[in-house]
C-alpha cells in the first residue's frame, strides 16, 4: 500500500508538468490505473485467501497497463527521462512485490 500511494503522489507532480493535451487523455489514464491498482491491493488485504489471488492478478495486469502506459508518456515526451526513471523504478517495485504476493498465496 505504501509503496503505491508514493507512486500517486510522484505521478501527480509529473502530471502538473505533462503537456495540456495530453493531461487529460494518456495522464488521466496513468493517474486512474494507479488509483485502480491502489484499490485492488486494498481489497485484496482485506480478502479471504480464496479471493485474493484473483485481486492480485488483476492488480499486476493493471501493472502491466501501467508499465506500458508510462512508457508510452515518454514516447510521446509528455514526461521526462529523469521523471520516467523514477516513476518506472516504482512501477517495476510494486510489480515484484504483487508478484511474491501472488506466490505466497
């Protein structure tokens, strides 16, 4: 959860600095996809271990979005590399960690 929540906040600093057009197309997507992934690991937490690893795996498929969906707002250059480093190291962290998640279940 903590790791996701430092997520948002540094997505929401670069998305202060996106570009207008895309602010509300490719960044409000990135910044809704968090926001989902945030809700599925809390739903997941609070999970019987029947229904958890089904949470899990649609947390990590949205982690697997979000991978490409910031890869796609340097592309475009509506991010920076120094920016893109940062929130990508993130992205790939809470990706691991729902990965052993998903094994210890």
């Amino acid at each position: 959860m903590h790791k996701i929540c430092e997520l948002y906040k540094l997505f929401h600093e670069c998305l202060k600095i996106f570009p207008k057009t895309e602010r509300f197309t490719l960044g409000q997507k990135i910044e809704n996809t968090i926001l989902e992934i945030l809700e599925l690991i809390l739903s997941a937490s609070y999970q019987s271990k029947y229904g958890k690893s089904e949470t899990l795996i649609r947390g990590s498929d949205k982690n697997d979005l979000l991978k490409y969906l910031i890869r796609l707002a340097h592309d475009t250059k509506s991010i920076n590399i120094k920016k893109y480093l940062l929130v990508e190291e993130k992205v790939l962290e809470i990706g691991r960690m729902l990965g052993g998640w998903i094994k210890s279940n």
